[in-house]
C-alpha cells in the first residue's frame, strides 16, 4: 500500500529548496540539454513541481511556443504560476498524469522528472502522453531506482529499514527497470537512456543528500510504527547521520535514469 506525501505548501517549499541545491540544477541543466528545446515549440511539464523547469523551458521556448505545466499538488501549482508570474507564455493546472485534458496531437515536447515512480497506473499514463503528443515528438521521462543507492551507515540494518519504510510512499520505487519496455508498449519509440547520478562524498547542508534525510525522517517518523521502527529507531538514523557528516565520513548516492522517446 502506498503511504502517499502530501504536497502541502509546507512540502511544497521544502521540495523547492531541495530542487535548487548544485545537484539538482545539475540533473535540470541535464535535462534541458537532452529536451533540445526550439523556439515555438509547445511544452508539456507532467509533475511541474515548483516550476524551475518549466520556467527555463519557458524562456527557451519564447513568446511564440508555450508550456502547459500540470501537478497534482495545488501548493505546487501555486508555487509555479508564481514563478512564471512575466512569462505569459506558461499556464499551470491541476491534474492527473492519468487524465491529462488536452487534446490529440497538440504537443511537440513532454517532460516529466521524479513523477511516474508516484503514479499508480503508469501503462495508463504513458497512453495519455502518446496521446497528447504529435507525431515525431519527444519525451523526456526521469525517474529513481531507489535499489540504485548506496548510503553509508554505522547501522547498516537499521539504514536497510528505514530505506524500506521510505520506499513506501511510491507506487514503484524501481520503476526504471521496466519503464523502457511500458514506453514501447504504449506506443514509444525508446531512442536513449542515460544515467544521472546524484552524489555527495562529505555532507553540504545545502544538497539534495541533506534535504532526503529531512523528507526521509519527516516520512518514515509519521508512518514507521507500522513498518516496525520505533521512533527512537528514525531518530538514530538520523543521529548517526549527523555524526558521520560531523567525522567527515559522510556518502550518500542514487541513480535516475533518464529515458528520451519519441512518438
């Protein structure tokens, strides 16, 4: 069952922080750069999030293209549609990956990062997006394997379960592992995937590796009681985390996988 994390404003400018440490603007200038991104194109950002990406996108784009972003999280569409408050070319909604409401055939690029591991019914919403989508666009698809990291601990036990107790609050943490043959069979034609590691040797309290151990201590302190870990357990966790960053032994790594497609 998945223990889902509401994206409250509160999460919301928590992700916005974590979405402008190095690291991240390393995996969007990454992206951007894949998306090749013309002017006059017409954009679709599925999880827009706080709107970083979509606001580059939309300077990339111009006056004569467009971004359509869409999230679930009304904190987050809020947080993008002030961002992108001077760029009239971006409009925000709130909606589902599932149920996107636009018609056939209308975009020539869709991008979506750290969202389809959240989505239940991901064949369903890869349908959507072949839908949406005009014929010879491209697909930008990032998502995280979560066995992919690797996460030095004084307990490595303890760090095992707190990472399983994490691993609930998405509907596949493994998703890229099946996701290329998902894009083919919607109708997907998968032109390249490339690995976008995340890396701190030595913590930076201003990196992605420190804003997963708030998110992973704020999560798995609400529902680790029903995954077996008491919350002394979680606060050791982080504790001995502190400790190793304090000691100079600190590593935290993780893959996403990047996958282009085009119709």
């Amino acid at each position: 069952m998945v223990q889902k994390i509401e994206f409250d404003a509160r999460a919301a400018k928590a992700t916005e922080a974590m979405y402008q440490t190095p690291d991240v603007v390393g995996q969007r200038m990454t992206v951007l750069s894949a998306l090749s991104l013309m002017p006059g194109e017409r954009v679709l950002d599925i999880g827009v999030g706080p709107g970083l990406l979509a606001e580059d996108a939309a300077k990339m784009v111009g006056q004569h293209g467009s971004v359509a972003g869409i999230d679930i999280s009304e904190a987050m569409v809020t947080m993008a549609r002030t961002r992108c408050a001077a760029l009239p070319q971006a409009e925000f909604s709130v909606a589902d990956a599932t149920k996107l409401d636009f018609p056939n055939d209308c975009f020539d690029v869709a991008v979506s990062t750290q969202v389809y591991e959240y989505v239940e019914d991901v064949p369903a919403a890869l349908r959507e997006l072949y839908r949406v989508m005009k014929k010879d666009a491209r697909a930008l698809i990032l998502d995280t394997d979560w066995d992919s990291i690797v996460w030095h601990s004084s307990d490595p036990d303890l760090m095992r379960r707190v990472l399983e107790c994490w691993d609930a609050h998405l509907a596949d943490p493994h998703l890229p592992m099946t996701l290329a043959p998902k894009l083919r069979n919607a109708g997907f034609h998968v032109q390249r995937v490339d690995v976008v590691p995340l890396m701190s040797v030595g913590f930076q309290p201003h990196s992605y590796a420190a804003g997963m151990m708030k998110a992973i201590l704020s999560f798995v302190r609400k529902v680790g009681e029903s995954h077996g870990l008491s919350a002394e357990e979680v606060q050791a966790w982080y504790d001995d985390q502190l400790r190793l960053a304090e000691r100079g032994s600190f590593f935290f790594s993780v893959n996403r996988y990047l996958f282009l497609a085009s119709k």
